[in-house]
C-alpha cells in the first residue's frame, strides 16, 4: 500500500475515532475495579509500611 492510500486510511480512522460517541460503561467498570480490591490479601500495606519502617532505623 502506497504512503498515501495509508496517510488516507489513518486519517479516516482518526475521523471516525473523533466524531463517533464512545459510550462507556462506568457502572463495569466499577464493579471490576472493586472485585480486584476485593481479590487483594489486607495485608499487602503492611508489607511496603514494615519495609520502610527498617529502612528508618
């Protein structure tokens, strides 16, 4: 494909990705962010707050 065939379909690509609505679905993508808060162990806080509290003294 010539440069300017690919310069044309990166440009219309680019239009389409500007002017069309990317609706987002905020509600998925808060559940999934809880349920990888929910999956962590508690304690992974206090490995990186007992590392730092050895290098203090």
């Amino acid at each position: 494909m010539g440069r300017g065939r690919q310069k044309a379909k990166d440009a219309k690509i680019a239009r389409q990705l500007k002017y069309t609505q990317h609706g987002a679905d905020l509600r998925d993508l808060e559940r999934e962010l809880i349920s990888r808060d929910a999956a962590k162990p508690s304690d992974e806080g206090e490995e990186y707050y007992d590392r730092w509290a050895e290098d203090e003294d």
